[in-house]
C-alpha cells in the first residue's frame, strides 16, 4: 500500500513538473548540396548545429526520447555574389528548424552563430598520370620497358589556386613483392588531392607494368676512335672491349643482327692524366640492360 501511494505521488509530481517550462540543447543535423555556381568551397562546413530551446517539458521529453535528430539542408548554390570569404547566419534558418520541433518549443540560440565559407574559383585542366609503385621482382626477372598509365591524361577539377600549381598527378602506390609476369592493375589518385578538393576524370586509371625474365650474357667488339686528325693514326690497346649486359630471353634470337659500337674520341686526350681515353658505348640495342664494360679505359698509340 505504501508503495503504491508512493508510486501515485511520483507520478503526480512528474506530470505537474513536466507541465513547467524549461530550457535544454539539442543537436541538429546540417547537409549541404550543390557548390556556388563556378566557385569551390575549401574549407570544411559544420556537420551539426546545436540548439538551446526552451518549451514544457512534455515537449522536451519527446525531443530527448526521439531517436531521429532535427536537420537542414543548405543549398550552396543559391548564395549570390560568393567571393573570397563570406559568412551566413546560422538563424536565416532557424524557421525549417522550429517547424522540425513543434509549435510549443522556442529556439534560443544556435551553435554556431554563423556558417564561414571560403571559396575559390573553380578551374579544369588537363595534366598527365604518373603512376607510383614499389616493385619486388623475382630472381632474373626485372622491369621491361616504362610504367605505363591507361589513359594517359586526366581531366582535374579543383580550386585554381591549386590547380594553377598541378602539372601532373599521380596515381595510388602499387606495390607488389616477387613479380615474375607482366601485371595490370586499376587505381585510384593519390589521397592528397581529394584534401586539396581537386578531382579527377576519369577518377581510376589502368596501370601496366612489363615484367619479364632476363639472361646475361657478353660479347667482344672492335673499338673505333673519332675525330682523329688527318695526319695521325690512333691505334687503341686493346683494341676490343667486352660488353657484358643482361637482356630479356624473348630477345636472344635478336642479338645476333643487334649492332654495337664502341668509340673512343681524340679530343678527350688531353683531359686525363691517366694516359688512358675512355670507351664509349654509342650503339646497342634498347632492350639491354646492366651494361658493364670491359676494359672501361684502354692505352692508346698515335703514329703521324
């Protein structure tokens, strides 16, 4: 009995209370769509206002118990003559926010009072892909030929004072351990320009990395010299010099009408002390790779 006189009296005392007025703080959610017509906000935009009220407490309880929190959308796009840094009254839309609330609850202020926008004038440019990876091959087998992108250029839209300063972009890192075959891959851009609010299209490329297994192998050649004067004979010691490279296997059957040359040139003569000039490798196929030669340096004889 005592108890149940005692649960009528609370609830009594709650309703009386509920029926006063009282002043609390509530969260409202803020989106935004659309950007100002030829411009880029730069700066990052309030996600939530937070709303001191004051009604009864009927009100407040059901506003408290709600699960869904009150919110706004900010059409950027209407905003006139936005330029360099402008701001915007938090209360212009405290109205969409009341009628969200009730007729009984009354806004008294709004966290925070005013919404700062930083703009810049929106640019497209057209500017190359660079693509970024970090390669491990497997024994014998390297890099044959460039890194190459799919497209090749990009279309990046963004503030123009950064994108004035962007002549190429680059790609995600790849990274890839123990490659032993030619290997694709789509990618995205590198994770700065989306916080420098750049974008680009298309947002992905193709990323082709020629992989293939390479062999050493040498060969001996006869060493020419230039600009030797009509009236001397330069004769080199040696007068061959042995190539040792490193080539794809897919190219062996090529090597033998590949053409090499190796000079050595008079007018460097007198640039050494060592008496010795040294051997140029001025001819060779591309697809060779690692080149040592051997001597790099060799003694000469001039006979007028």
């Amino acid at each position: 009995m005592f108890l149940f006189c005692l649960f009528l009296a609370t609830f009594f005392w709650l309703l009386n209370s509920l029926g006063n007025n009282y002043s609390s703080e509530i969260i409202c959610n803020v989106n935004y769509k659309n950007q100002p017509k030829g411009k880029i906000v730069l700066n990052e935009l309030p996600q939530q206002f937070k709303i001191k009220i004051k009604g009864l407490g009927f009100d407040l309880l059901g506003l408290k118990m709600s699960i869904t929190h009150p919110k706004v959308l900010i059409d950027l796009s209407k905003l006139e003559d936005v330029k360099g840094t402008q701001t915007i009254s938090s209360l212009k839309y405290s109205t969409a926010i009341a009628n969200q609330l009730g007729d009984h609850i009354e806004i008294k202020s709004i966290t925070p009072e005013y919404i700062k926008l930083v703009v810049d004038d929106k640019l497209e440019k057209t500017v190359k892909v660079i693509p970024q990876t970090k390669l491990n091959f497997e024994q014998q087998y390297q890099l044959f030929g460039k890194i190459l992108a799919k497209p090749v250029i990009t279309k990046i839209v963004g503030p123009k004072s950064i994108v004035d300063t962007i002549t190429q972009v680059y790609t995600d890192v790849i990274i890839q351990n123990k490659l032993s075959a030619t290997y694709t891959q789509t990618v995205g851009f590198a994770k700065q320009y989306k916080e420098l609010k750049v974008s680009c299209n298309p947002s992905k490329v193709l990323v082709h990395i020629p992989v293939e297994k390479f062999t050493e192998t040498s060969k001996t050649i006869s060493i020419s010299a230039i600009n030797v004067p009509d009236s001397v004979t330069l004769k080199t010691i040696p007068n061959e010099v042995t190539i040792k490279f490193q080539l794809p296997l897919s190219k062996m059957a090529s090597l033998a009408s590949a053409k090499f040359k190796a000079e050595v040139d008079y007018k460097t003569m007198n640039e050494s002390f060592s008496h010795k000039l040294k051997v140029a490798l001025v001819t060779y196929p591309d697809y060779i790779q690692n080149i040592t030669l051997t001597p790099s340096k060799v003694e000469y004889i001039i006979k007028k």
